[in-house]
C-alpha cells in the first residue's frame, strides 16, 4: 500500500516539477533569457521522460493517469508563482493622473525611479503621461507609492523586452542575449 502511495506522490511531484520548468522557460524565452531557458529545458525534459516511463508502466491504474494530469494542472500554477516570485527582468508603467502628475514624477524620481513626462491629448485636453521602466521586482513598491498618491489614476504594465541606458538604471546597458 505504502508503495503505491508514494508512486502517486512521485508522479505528482515529479509533474509539478517538470511542468513548473517548462512555465519558468517559456517565460524566460520571451524575456530573453535564452540560456537561462536553455538549462532548465534539459531539467524539465529530463524529468518529462523519466515520469512518462513511470506513468506509462502503470497506464491500466486510472489513479496514476488522474494523478499525472493533477500534477499538471498544479504545475502551471507553481510555475507562474515562482516566475513571479522571482520577477527576472523588466518592465514599463505608464500612469495617468490629474492630481499633481509633476509633483508625482518627483516623488517617484526621489524614490529612484526613473520618469520620464511626455504630453498625452486625451479625450479632455493634454495630460502629462509618467513613463517608468523599472526592475520587475520593484512593481509593487511603484504600484503602491501611485495608488496612495491617487487611486484613480490610469495605469498601464507592459512587459519590457529590453533596455539600454537610462537613469535609474544604474547606468547598466540591457539587452536580450
């Protein structure tokens, strides 16, 4: 019984783990991290044969079948969890606000953010537009600073490729390899 217990949990583990990998490369694919990828492809392929050898010796137990599939599902979220937990490189937030978007633009400037004001025509005339690209680590920090300035201003993430130059950077050039 016991053996048959942990077969299960194996199959599942092993799931979730080689699932998590393949999130995790996927994601560092489109953020340019090839070799990054690279590596945790070997893992996740690796890990991929070995569990499919182990469910495919039990394919007439329909627990072992479900179990693979449970450990899929889970996998995908486990990885996008760790993807953001670990929030490799960077992204672009552009916020629009009508209280004191210049008085903003400094605060986030002496939080050590770099901000960069351009004129934006809305629906309701000219508006200063904060554009802000920024480690992804740092989002929250960013999100939470705007939302106690005003909770009603616009704000667009978008996902940011790569940089070269700029302040608040620290002077580093970064792009994809």
């Amino acid at each position: 019984m016991w053996e048959l217990l942990l077969g299960y949990f194996f199959i599942f583990a092993a799931r979730v783990a080689d699932v998590s990998c393949a999130t995790l490369r996927m994601l560092l694919l489109v953020r340019g991290k090839r070799f990054l990828a690279a590596g945790i492809g070997f893992l996740e392929a690796t890990l991929f044969v070995i569990i499919l050898s182990f469910v495919v010796e039990r394919i007439t137990d329909p627990v072992s079948v479900v179990v693979y599939g449970l450990g899929f599902a889970t996998g995908n979220i486990v990885g996008s969890l760790l993807e953001e937990r670990l929030a490799i490189g960077y992204t672009t937030v552009q916020v629009i606000t009508l209280a004191k978007p210049l008085e903003l633009a400094e605060t986030l400037r002496e939080a050590d953010f770099g901000v960069t004001i351009v004129e934006g025509q809305g629906r309701e005339g000219m508006h200063p537009m904060l554009h802000i690209i920024l480690r992804r680590r740092r989002l929250n920090e960013l999100m939470t600073i705007i939302d106690k300035w005003d909770d009603k201003a616009f704000i667009t993430v978008l996902e940011t490729r790569a940089t070269l130059g700029g302040v608040g950077m620290a002077g580093i050039r970064h792009k994809a390899k």
